[in-house]
C-alpha cells in the first residue's frame, strides 16, 4: 500500500507551483488578493487539490 509520505516525495516544486496557480484561479472573485479572507480561502482550496491528487495517485495502482 501507498504511503502518505511517498506521495509527498511526487511533489516538485513545479507541481506545488502549479496546484497554488490552479488554486488561486479558484477563490471566489469576491476575496481581495492579499486580504487574510484570501488567504485563507486560498489554503482551502489548495488543501482540496492537494486531497484530490493524492486519491488520483492512490488509484493509480488500481488500474
């Protein structure tokens, strides 16, 4: 099985890159960039992608 901390070493710095500007197109419009409501709607919604890869790439053995 998986482990968490396998999945982490997948993680580059271009991918991080690359799940924080998906995330930031993401927040609602309605959160001024650089306010502490943007902010943490931003890590909301990096926390969601991130879970959601991490399935992906536990399924990925499933196939």
């Amino acid at each position: 099985m998986k482990s968490f901390d396998a999945f982490k070493r997948t993680l580059s710095p271009e991918s991080l890159k690359e799940v924080y500007n998906q995330a930031k197109e993401e927040v609602p419009v309605t959160e001024l960039e650089g306010s502490e409501a943007f902010s943490i709607a931003l890590a909301q919604q990096m926390a969601v992608d991130l879970v959601e890869m991490y399935h992906l790439w536990l399924k990925e053995d499933e196939k």
